[in-house]
C-alpha cells in the first residue's frame, strides 16, 4: 500500500484554516492547483466549507506525485494569503498560524523555500514526468488548441493558465534534452528560460548574434516575463487580482505558441549543428 505524501492530520489542519474563507475563496484557492472537487461526494464532516474542502480531497490520491504536487500549490496559495494578511495585520494571530502549518508540512518531509513547499523524495518521483508526452509542433498545437476552446468558452482565466503551463513543460522537457541541471519544482519560467538561454545560444550577451537578433531575443525574454505576471495575476494557477478579458488570453495564447516553436526549432538546429561538427 502507498504512504500518503501529506499525512491526513497537515491536511485537516489545511483545512479547518479554510474554514474561515468564503466558498468562493477556497473555490479560488484550489483553482491555484488546477484541482476540482467531486460533485457527488458526500463529506462525512459538518459545514458547508469543510464538506466543499472534503470534496476537493476526494478527487486527489495523496500517494500520487502529481496530485499532491496540485495540492501543494493551493496550500502555497494559503501560506502567501496569511503572509500578506501578517504583513498588514502585525497584531494578528497569523504568524502562529503560519509557523504551525510549515512545522506540519515538515513532518511530512517538506520544507518551505521561496514560497513553494518542496520535498526531496517527491523531486525524485516525479522526474521526468512532463505533462507533454514529446515536444514537438503537433503536441504544442494540440495543447494550445485546449487554450483557445476554453477561451471560447468563456475561461480565458483557464486559457492563460494552459498557456503557462505549456512555457513551464517546454522548457524543462529541453533542459533535460540538454542535459541542463535544474529543479524539477521551479515553477517560474523566467528562471527556467534563463538556463535553456546558455545551451541554446540564445543569451543577447552572445557576442556571437547579430544585433538584430540581440534585440528579439531581448524581446523574448520581456514576453516571457509578461506571461509570468500575467499568469499570476490573471489566471487559474493562483487566486485572481482580476479577470482577464479574452483578448488578453489569446494574447497570452500566441505568446505561448510562439515561444515554443522557436524554442523547438533552435533545439533542432543546435542538434543538427552538432551533429555536422561530429561528421
């Protein structure tokens, strides 16, 4: 029988925090996840808050990387809130709260760094585990096209988070076709572009490129940390500060496309190139 990654008791402590936030607000926090609750569970547990947070848990298998890494991201989501209610509230209780949960989430083997919960043991589970079965035009089309349907139909939220989500698993698929040393929980695709930058000679420090080129480079990195604040700021991988409209997730859509393709192409051409130089 698998163990659970996050015990049952950090996760009733998770919860009977969101006891305190409207419905909506913990709808919104396990947004941040991508996680959904199981419309038909029956929680065996009083209130309407604890019954919707039970629901969330019933769709997750807390033994699976992959599900407990979505859960980490809506209990970060929850750590960030009480930070920032700490930092405007200095009397509150919410420096106790905080320090409770992170000595709980450090029982279950996790420690808190830069604002993600990160587990030795689940680094090395979830290795090579991308959400993209293989780069390549076909699957970057195929991922966008779920973006643009849910623009269509009316999630453009979704839609910048899917984009996002596509930048993160292109990078970290060719940082690992580069064999570029990285942590598999680095989230920020600033970050993770900045180390595919070296192996594929897309640095504009390159001496090598002309100016031009320097100059769209430079842009690509501006779009890059665009999508990054846009994302957090507008989209379904953390609570919203505001709606998007639809035009700023097709934006944020294309973006995504054309990152991808060019990252794709100049891998390619970096492996032909190497590969004339061995002939």
């Amino acid at each position: 029988m698998n163990r659970d990654l996050i015990s049952k008791t950090t996760r009733n402590e998770f919860r009977e925090l969101l006891v305190g936030y409207t419905l909506r607000e913990i709808e919104m926090t396990f947004d941040a996840g991508g996680l959904a609750p199981r419309h038909d569970y029956q929680p065996a547990v009083s209130g309407q808050r604890r019954g919707l947070v039970e629901a969330y848990y019933a769709n997750l298998d807390f033994s699976s990387p992959s599900d407990v890494k979505k859960l980490l991201s809506a209990y970060e989501e929850i750590v960030e809130n009480l930070t920032q209610a700490a930092e405007r509230q200095p009397g509150e209780n919410h420096a106790a709260t905080i320090n409770s949960l992170l000595r709980r989430m450090e029982r279950d083997g996790f420690r808190y760094e830069g604002g993600r919960f990160i587990s030795d043991a689940l680094n090395v589970i979830v290795a090579h585990a991308p959400s993209l079965v293989q780069l390549t035009e076909a699957s970057i089309q195929e991922h966008l096209e779920k973006a643009r349907q849910k623009i269509a139909n009316g999630d453009p939220a979704g839609a910048i988070a899917n984009a996002y989500t596509l930048v993160e698993e292109a990078l970290k698929q060719l940082l690992r076709k580069t064999g570029t040393a990285f942590n598999e929980n680095e989230g920020d695709i600033r970050a993770l572009y900045k180390l595919l930058a070296e192996p594929l000679h897309l640095a504009p420090k390159n001496d090598s490129l002309e100016s031009y080129l320097k100059a769209i480079l430079e842009g690509l990195q501006r779009q890059i940390g665009g999508l990054f604040e846009l994302a957090n700021k507008a989209s379904d991988r953390h609570a919203r500060k505001y709606n998007p409209a639809p035009h700023h997730a097709r934006l944020a859509v294309n973006v995504a496309f054309t990152l991808c393709e060019f990252l794709l192409e100049s891998y390619e051409y970096q492996q032909k190139r190497e590969e004339r130089r061995a002939s």
